[in-house]
C-alpha cells in the first residue's frame, strides 16, 4: 500500500512547503484539485516539484472535457520531465457544480464523456511523439510538426487514474483503458454508496480478470487519525487485504471556519498510517 494526501486548499507556496513536509514525514505522493478557476493546479505542482526530489506529484482530478487537450498534454510532460518522473494524472468528469455552468462549459453528460474519451486520445498521442493527427467527433488535429517537449520520462505513459462506476460496464471498460481505478460505488438507480473492503476486492478480482500480470491501480480515500496509529492501520488494512494499492488521506470536510492549513500540515507531518504484519 502506498499513501497520498489531497491538499484542499492553499496557494502555490502552501502546496510547496505542505508536499515538502510530506515527502519528510514518508508520504508517496500529494494531490490538489484542478478548479475551473481558482489557484492553478500545474503551477502549484510545479512549485512543490521544486523543493522535493521523490514524492509524487498529480491531481485529484484533472476534468479533461473542459480542457484543451493539447494544452494538458505540453503541462503533464513538461512537469514529468522536470520531476524525473513524478506525476500522477488523475481524470474523471468533474463535478458540475464547481463553476462549469458560470464560465459557460458543457454541463451535458454525455457530451462531456465524449470530450473526456477524445481528449485522452489526444493527450496519450501526444505524449507519443510526433508526427500526430486526430479527425473525432469534437476536436480535429491536423499533423504538426511544431517544437513539441520531449516525451514523458515515465513509459510508456504517466500513470492515468480514471474515475470508474463501480460496477457499471461502460465506465469500467474506459477505466480498463488506463493504469488506475478511482471508484465510484453506485446502485442500480445510480445512487452513491460507500466504498467497502467487500467492494474493493470485487474490483480487484475484476482488473486481474481483464488486465492479468499488468500493473494497475485501485485507490481508496479517507481519513485516519494520524495520533492514533493503531486505529489508523486498522481503517487501512482491509483495503490493503482486499486489493487496494493506494490510500489517498484526504480533508474534504474540514470546517470552512478552522485553520484548514494549520489542520493538514499537522496531520501531514505525523505522517501516513502503518500496516505491520498480521
């Protein structure tokens, strides 16, 4: 098991000197959320890219359909090639209600599914190399032979965690398309559910079924108690037993009126939970 921490929030120069601490306190990797607007993702990685020289640096999640692919493409193998091979990308549909409607992006689901497939196309085509085309349904790239970066650091691609409906075909078919598994638990009327170790191992009995022997992903979110190690391990350990490779610690829900800096610096510095033999 590997961990993570989402930092909700902060500006470039928090994110640097939280992803500092963390790679100190034996973190694998931090996260920061890509806003329609706010305080931007790949500039804040790139800060803490700058005061590190381990940890893992990606994004929880990159909303590809609002995004100029192209664009991604140059910011995730230009940090990829500046950390040594660091970066996550972590990609879903996004949430609608974080600014999509007020800056005018589509809000039609299934449009958006289409510009998220499209878009990965582009993005892993370029990341390829040139010369590249596409001709889909949204976006038409003609070949170019411009000064493109060079490739990404990691092949044969930078690890792509996939936001997947658990266990509706369709989602999971494109999560099988990518390297990692974040998942969405819902019913059969599409209701959210809890993600359970039972879950999880159905999850990863699925990925073995139709990936065997390749590397993959399943990645869990929560929190643990940072001063209460044995509690922490043992919220951890089912998940690690069912199959889950990465835990992602995240403070979604702190209160708006706390010090949300002060709250995740303390909890990032006594560092990730540990699972001893059992």
């Amino acid at each position: 098991m590997k961990y993570g921490f989402v930092i909700p929030s902060g500006n470039a120069r928090t994110v640097a000197e939280l992803a500092k601490t963390a790679e100190s306190a034996n973190w694998d990797a931090i996260f920061v959320w890509e806003p329609v607007w706010g305080i931007d993702a790949w500039v804040s990685l790139t800060a803490a890219a700058m005061v590190t020289e381990r940890i893992r640096l990606g994004t929880m999640i990159t909303p590809i359909s609002r995004m100029r692919p192209w664009k991604l493409a140059s910011e995730t193998a230009t940090l990829d090639n500046l950390t040594g091979g660091r970066v996550i990308l972590g990609v879903g549909l996004g949430a609608v209600d974080t600014g999509f409607r007020a800056f005018g992006e589509v809000t039609d689901r299934q449009t958006r599914a289409e510009l998220l497939d499209e878009g990965l196309d582009i993005l892993t085509g370029l990341w390829r190399g040139q010369p590249f085309s596409y001709n889909g349904k949204h976006y038409q790239v003609t070949e170019c032979d411009f000064f493109p970066p060079p490739p990404p650091v990691q092949q044969p691609r930078i690890p792509i965690w996939m936001v997947g409906a658990w266990n509706w075909p369709k989602s999971m078919a494109r999560v099988l398309r990518y390297d990692g598994l974040l998942p969405n638990v819902l019913d059969a009327e599409k209701n959210h559910q809890p993600l359970t170790p039972e879950a999880v191992a159905e999850m990863a009995s699925f990925i073995k079924a139709n990936k065997p022997n390749q590397p993959f992903d399943i990645v869990v979110e929560g929190e643990t108690p940072g001063d209460k190690p044995d509690e922490a391990a043992e919220k951890v350990r089912p998940f690690a037993q069912a199959g889950a490779t990465w835990w992602l610690e995240t403070r979604w829900q702190t209160d708006p009126k706390a010090d949300v800096r002060q709250i995740v610096a303390e909890r990032i510095a006594q560092g990730p939970p540990i699972l001893s033999e059992k």
